[in-house]
C-alpha cells in the first residue's frame, strides 16, 4: 500500500476533529489577544516543549532547571554539558521556527537542515545540519531506516507532498502524517526526534493552531504510536498529536476567558450526584478523545459539562436507532 494512503480513522475521529476545530475558531474569535497574557502563555508553553522534548530523548534535567538553564544562563550540579546544549539549542531552534511561521510558508529541505543544525549546535557539530550518508538502526524500533542513498530522494518527494496545495487532507492529519514518515525516513544520524517535532509544530503553527506539545510521561505511548504507524495505522499517533493539540488549545481558551477552574480531576468529577460513570471510565473517555480533556503531568483534567456533553450524544445515537 502506498504511505499516502495509509488508513488514520479510529472510532470518533470526525468528533474530535470538530471539537479541535471549533476550539480553533473559537480561540480565532479572540484576537487580537492582550499583549501581556499571550507573551506568559507562549513562553510557558515554549518552555514546556523544549522541556518535554530533549526529556522524550533522554535529557535529565527536570522543567524547572530547563528554565534556570535557558532564561538565567545557570549551570546545573550534576547535570552533563550535553544536556544544558541541549536546551538552549532547542529553544534557539523553537525561536528560528517561529520566524518561519506564516500561512503562506512553503516547506524547504534548507529550512530543515537550518533547523537540525541548531539543534545539535555545540554537540555533534560533524552531523549538524546534514543528512546521514550511512545506515542506521533504532533500538527498540519495529523497522530498520531506508538506505542512506536514497535519502535526499525521499525527503524531497515527503517535502512536495506536505506543500502539495490540492492535498485534501486536514491540517492535523497531514501534520500527523508527516511526523511519522519523517522518523521513519530517519534523515539524520541524531537529532530526528526533536527537529520533527519542531517542523511538525511549523505546519500546525501555520494552519493558526498553537504548537501540540508531546509530553515527557506520554513518552512510552508515543513510541508505540510510531510503531504501528511503521505497520501501516496511523491512527495511535493521531490521536495522540490531537490530545496534545487540545491541551494547549485549553490553555490558551481557559487562560483567556477565565476558564480554567472548570477543568478538574477526574476523581472529582465522578463525585457530582448527577454523573453515573466511575473514575476508570471516565479516563477511558479521555485517554480516546470521547471527551473534553487534557493531561497534566500524569493525570488528566475534565470538566463536568465534558461528560454531561458526552451524555447527550450517547442518547441521541440511542434515540436515533430506536427511530430507525
């Protein structure tokens, strides 16, 4: 089967996408959003993507030295000189894909070689910003990556693909897509993880969505997802890129209209008198995107209006077989 043609449904995914899409438009309604409160978010979330990223790839440093590292220029006791690169070069290479974002981007193999060079700056500089010219293996992986010859070729044609204007595609599913077929070309000899992740977040940042910020404790998750990506579904790696999408989609909607104290723990939404699911249930429900929710740290966060919502589709459908 031709990768383009890859299945990527899963049950419920037309739901989600038009959750995501509406939160979209919703957060679209808001602008121009206040100066002060947008520069805390995007620096917050900014800081929680280079954290969450080098953490995903083996880098120790907790989200609060990440900090000290990047805004106080601090060396950390006990920390490697690698793992402190690291950071600064990831937070360099958010701030160069940031200046590339803007809806009429075209994606260039310069941009993202521009992009792994910052990435791996002060490390390997003998690979940064070029395309490995001999095999590789990947411990743990289902798959062995392409030739290193034929490299440049599949680049080129995944790159004509993502710029293909009359692809149909959504903007999340085409992302998604893209991410999975960029680790598994494997373009690099280190560093893939980290710049996919930066240029997946370009062609979302493009589309007008925030950057969807893959989590440190989804870390295990997210291989799997590649995994069976490698196996021809796609459907584990979307919806775990649309959690982390809705995540900071709730950030922004919740910090900007004084929302987010409606988002609470599980456990204390199944103890309102009026919702009949237990806790297990309910975090099945939010773990496949039935319903409203995001995840912070280990635990995820809902809101009761999420789960009465999910009431009312599940009767109508009910209601609906019963007419039909």
């Amino acid at each position: 089967m031709e990768w383009k043609n890859y299945p990527y449904q899963f049950d419920g995914l037309e739901q989600y996408l038009s959750r995501i899409q509406a939160k979209k438009s919703k957060l679209d309604a808001l602008r121009p959003l206040p100066a002060a409160a947008l520069h805390n978010i995007k620096n917050s979330l900014t800081l929680e993507w280079t954290y969450n990223s080098n953490s995903i790839e083996g880098n120790t440093l907790t989200l609060q030295e990440t900090k000290m590292v990047i805004e106080d220029g601090l060396t950390i006791r006990g920390k490697s000189l690698r793992e402190h690169f690291e950071a600064v070069n990831h937070q360099e290479a958010i701030e160069f894909v940031e200046q590339l974002v803007d809806d009429q981007y075209v994606m260039k193999a310069s941009d993202i070689l521009s992009v792994h060079a910052l990435v791996l700056q002060k490390i390997e500089k003998e690979f940064a910003g070029r395309y490995r010219n001999a095999g590789v293996r990947i411990s743990g992986a289902n798959f062995t990556p392409p030739n290193a010859l034929k490299v440049d070729a599949l680049m080129e044609a995944l790159i004509d693909w993502v710029n293909d204007a009359t692809n149909p595609l959504d903007t999340v599913i085409k992302a998604s897509i893209f991410h999975h077929r960029f680790v598994w070309i494997h373009p690099f000899f280190d560093g893939n993880g980290r710049t996919v992740r930066l240029f997946f977040n370009l062609l979302l940042m493009k589309a007008g969505y925030p950057p969807a910020i893959i989590l440190k404790n989804d870390r295990k998750k997210y291989y799997d997802s590649l995994n069976k990506a490698n196996q021809g579904d796609y459907g584990k790696i979307l919806l775990l890129v649309l959690q982390a999408l809705e995540r900071s989609l709730d950030i922004y909607l919740s910090n900007f209209t004084n929302t987010y104290e409606d988002y609470q723990s599980i456990t204390d939404i199944v103890s309102e008198p009026d919702v009949p699911y237990n806790q297990e249930y309910v975090s099945l429900l939010a773990r496949r995107g039935k319903i409203d929710a995001f995840k912070e740290g280990r635990n995820w966060l809902t809101s009761k209006d999420a789960v009465l919502e999910y009431m009312k589709l599940r009767q109508r459908k009910r209601d609906k077989k019963v007419v039909g």
